[in-house]
C-alpha cells in the first residue's frame, strides 16, 4: 500500500521530469528568441533574455496545466495564468538580474553570450519550478 507521502514524493517527482522535459523545449525556443532580440534588434542581452523568457514562460503556462502538472482536475484557470504571470515576474527579474551582473562584469561577446544565458537560465529555471510546483500549482 502506497501512504499519501510516498504518493506525494512520486508525484513531484513525476512533475520534476516533465517540467524537465518541457523546459528543455521551451530552453531551445527561448534561447533563439533571445539571440534574435540581441543580435537582430540590437537589444542588451539581459532585456532579451527577460522578454523572451515572459513571452515563451506565457505560452509554457497551457504546456504546465496541461501537461507538466496534469491533475485530474486540469483546466484554464486565471488563478494559476495570474499566478504563473507572477512567477514568471520573479524568475524573469532573477534572471535579468543575474544576466545584468554578469554583462557589468564583463561584455557579452562571443561564448560569453551563450555562458551568461545559461546562468540567468539555472536560477529562473530553479524559482520558476519551486514556485510553479508549489504555488500555482498544487493539489
């Protein structure tokens, strides 16, 4: 017999690959977005990174209801979109901070891009978990 626990622990475990698995998509269109915003239009890296992340986070809100937090009683709410909206906020400003602190440090040019997008992207994508899984999206 299974205690509600270890049902509990399964089922954040079975969210964890599957918000995995559904961020490493929205990574790649994120990641492309973001290079277009700075190299195409011209803006600082951290101002794209913080767009693009909003942008692709919103659309990601239906793959999470939906997919990534499924639940028998899965369907658009605007309580979880505001509240995703809100996560969205922290985790864009923790990334835009870190991207920011980063491009004071030191310009980014060349690898430094991509190695300045990957630490904004590690701690969003950390508070963006943490507070979609146990916020906006709980039992």
């Amino acid at each position: 017999m299974v205690t509600p626990a270890e049902q509990e622990t399964s089922s954040t475990a079975k969210a964890g690959v599957r918000y995995f698995l559904a961020s490493l998509v929205a990574l790649v269109i994120d990641y492309l977005a973001t290079l277009f915003l700075h190299h195409g239009l011209g803006l600082a890296l951290s101002v794209a990174a913080g767009l693009s992340l909003l942008v692709v986070g919103l659309i990601f809100y239906f793959v999470h209801e939906f997919w990534t937090f499924q639940r028998s009683t899965s369907a658009l709410s605007v309580r979880r979109l505001v509240a995703n909206l809100v996560v969205l906020v922290i985790s864009g400003a923790l990334r835009v901070a870190v991207i920011f602190a980063l491009e004071i440090w030191r310009a980014p040019e060349g690898i430094w891009v991509t190695l300045y997008f990957l630490a904004g992207v590690a701690c969003s994508f950390t508070a963006n978990f943490v507070l979609n899984r146990f916020v906006v999206f709980r039992d």
